[in-house]
C-alpha cells in the first residue's frame, strides 16, 4: 500500500527538516477522526501488520539522491536533513491501533521529528484496507476522462477570448484518502500525459520522481498548531510563520491561513509577511469570501495582489476549481490542490480520515476551522482558552 518512505505529502519533509533545526526534542501526540460514520473498525488487525511493515522500511540511495537534487525542484532540502534521513526508521512502538466505542481509534505519540511521517502513511493505508473489493477502477477512469475533458474545454475558451486568460492549473493532493496505490499512480501517469500544460504536480513525492513531475507543498496545519504548545498561543502563528520563513529563506512561500480561522490569520499576515511571502493556501470557509478578503488585505497594505498567489484546496471537484480560476483570473495567481475528488472518484462514499495534532510537549492544542465539523482539539477548556486569547 505504501511502498516507500518516500510516499508521503511533500509537507511531510519540509515541516520535518524545520523540526529538526528548530524543535528536535519536542513530543507530540496524535489523534484520529473519522468525521461521519463510516465503519473504519473492520481496518484494525490489517493497519496495525502494516504499521509494523512501515517500520522496517528506509530510504534507498536512489531515493536519498532525488531528495538531494536541486534539479528536481527540491533546493530547499538541506544536506544535514539528508544525514538524519540516512539511518531514519519509524517506530511501530509509537503507534497505538484500538477501539474506541465501537470505532476505529489511533494514537501516534512520541518525538516530533520521529512521528510526523505517521500521518500521511496512516491515513492512506486505511483508505486502502478499506476500499478493497468495493468501487470500480473501470468507474474512476471514466470520471477521470471527463475531468480532464472538462479541461481541455475550459482551456479552449480561455484561448478563444478577446483577451487570452491565464491557464486553469492544478496538482494532485490526493495521497492521504486515495482508492489504491496502483488507481494513485495511473492517475498521475494520464493526467502528465493528457494535460501537460495544466497539471503541474503531485504532493506524493515517491510518484513525483517515479514519473518526473514536480513534488508540491508547503506547510500542513499541525506547524502551525504545534506554536500554541511552544509559544503565548496569541503569537503563536506569527512566531511559527517566522521561523518558517528564516527556515526556507524565499521558498516554500505559500502560507496555510486557517489553522486559528482567516481573521486571526489575517490579523498576524501583516505587512511584513505578506511581501515575504508568496502567497497563502485556502482550506476551509466560503472559497469565494475568503479571496476577496485576501484581496483586500493586499490592497490595504499597498501590496500588488498580480504578483501573488493563492491556492485553493478545500474539498475541491473540477467544477468548482475552474470557477474559482475565472472568478479570480487577472487579480491575482491561482492554482488548486485536488485531492478526494481526483483519487477517490471511483463510485464509493469517501471516508473524511484525518489524523491530528492533540498535544504538544504535554500541552493541548487546536485547529480552528473556518468550516463546521473541520475544528479538533481534545481538551474544551482550552479551546475556549484560546478562542478568547485570540478574539474568535
């Protein structure tokens, strides 16, 4: 299911290398949520033989130079992460599988720089175990060819107008519920072939150099979660977007504006680290709203909003991508992260997984989100805590 260490979000490796530079003895806790009621239960006995695979896994020297190589779009990767990575091991002792009133339950605890690639891995592999001999692939290469259809059409009227847009552009987000592996991979083989100039890459970096396109990502909420267990939780994001930025000097400019909700986002993205970086990342709230604001805020700080850029990714199907395109095409740069809806559309419910953050050096944390049901945290006196520290 997981054939590599290398097959993981892209964010997995840039939040990991800022942890070891930053926050190597940090401990953290982890948490998993089914967010509807999907019977993931059945999945216990084959996750916890495959989590003790994952740990017998390393990295392969092909795989260790493709992670050094700047050629592969990867300059932000520093030679002593490489040394960490050279003798990396998961732990399986770190993860505990269990059931909890009739559910699936999963805690992943230990040191930070040692768990985080637990999440992605996780994650995918109980979409698998659970989407065995149900859906059909037969199903998802149909969708598949009407989404890259719908494409090709969108970008034929784009070139038919008196004034030429921009190209609908968008990578594949999709590792964490995929249908399989195998379904993952022939995705990313037909879309490099069939959209050259609208599919730009793939958070999955193992795919991403099976098949020579760009691995994408930046930052996932728990860099941002983990602040409120390290720092006043009022400063939190702004202390944790510093360090990235020192982190990354100029790459990886893409900011995650929801983890404490857009207006607290908005509050600390000020002027300073809005020239800093390149742009921010949309997850959850109205995705129309949410860009205007985002707009505003550029403009009210006397920033150039066409030398930005945002990236869409909240529960994304093409149609509203594209939408999402047009309705902003011309004031500023955009792109989309699909994820479900490209690696999951094989006529099945998808499963709403997520693994998060909980606890950091024995402290509660939380994400706050700007949509309904997407929030987590464990503890609610300190979620009334923090949603008072930070004005929500």
């Amino acid at each position: 299911m997981i054939r590599s260490l290398l097959e993981d979000d892209l964010y997995t490796f840039t939040m990991q290398q800022a942890i070891l530079h930053n926050f190597p003895d940090v401990r953290v806790r982890y948490r998993f949520k089914c967010r509807d009621d999907t019977d993931l239960l059945h999945c216990r006995d084959e996750l916890q033989d495959e989590i003790g695979r994952l740990a017998s896994l390393r990295f392969s020297k092909e795989e260790l130079e493709y992670l050094r190589g700047s050629r592969f779009f990867l300059s932000f990767i520093k030679p002593s992460y490489i040394e960490f990575l050279k003798n990396f091991q998961l732990c399986k002792d770190d993860v505990r599988v269990f059931e909890d009133g009739g559910r699936l339950a999963v805690e992943v605890e230990g040191n930070w720089f040692h768990t985080i690639p637990w999440e992605v891995k996780i994650l995918a592999t109980i979409n698998e175990i659970h989407f065995r001999d149900k859906g059909s692939l037969s199903v998802g290469r149909s969708h598949l060819r009407e989404k890259i259809d719908l494409v090709n059409k969108d970008t034929e009227e784009r070139t038919c107008v008196s004034s030429p847009r921009h190209p609908f552009q968008f990578a594949c987000f999709g590792l964490r519920r995929r249908y399989s592996s195998a379904w993952h991979d022939e995705i990313i083989s037909t879309l490099k072939e069939s959209l050259p100039n609208n599919f730009v890459g793939t958070s999955n970096v193992y795919l991403a150099m099976k098949h020579g396109v760009k691995p994408i990502g930046t930052m996932a909420h728990q860099w941002i979660q983990a602040g409120q267990g390290l720092f006043r939780p009022q400063d939190s994001q702004k202390m944790m977007l510093d360090l990235w930025a020192k982190e990354y000097r100029g790459e990886l400019g893409i900011a995650l504006s929801d983890t404490l909700g857009h207006k607290k986002f908005l509050e600390d993205f000020d002027k300073y680290f809005a020239n800093l970086y390149a742009g921010t990342r949309h997850d959850s709230g109205d995705p129309v709203l949410w860009g205007y604001r985002t707009l505003n805020h550029y403009k009210t700080l006397g920033i150039d909003s066409g030398e930005k850029a945002v990236v869409f990714s909240d529960g994304l199907d093409f149609p509203k991508a594209i939408s999402l395109a047009k309705e902003f095409d011309g004031l500023i740069r955009t792109s989309a992260g699909i994820g479900t809806n490209l690696t999951c559309d094989v006529g099945v419910k998808p499963a709403p997984n997520v693994l998060k953050l909980v606890e950091v050096n024995g402290s509660p944390v939380a994400k706050i989100s700007d949509s309904p049901g997407k929030g987590m945290c464990e503890d609610r006196d300190y979620l009334d805590y923090l949603k008072r520290s930070i004005g929500w």
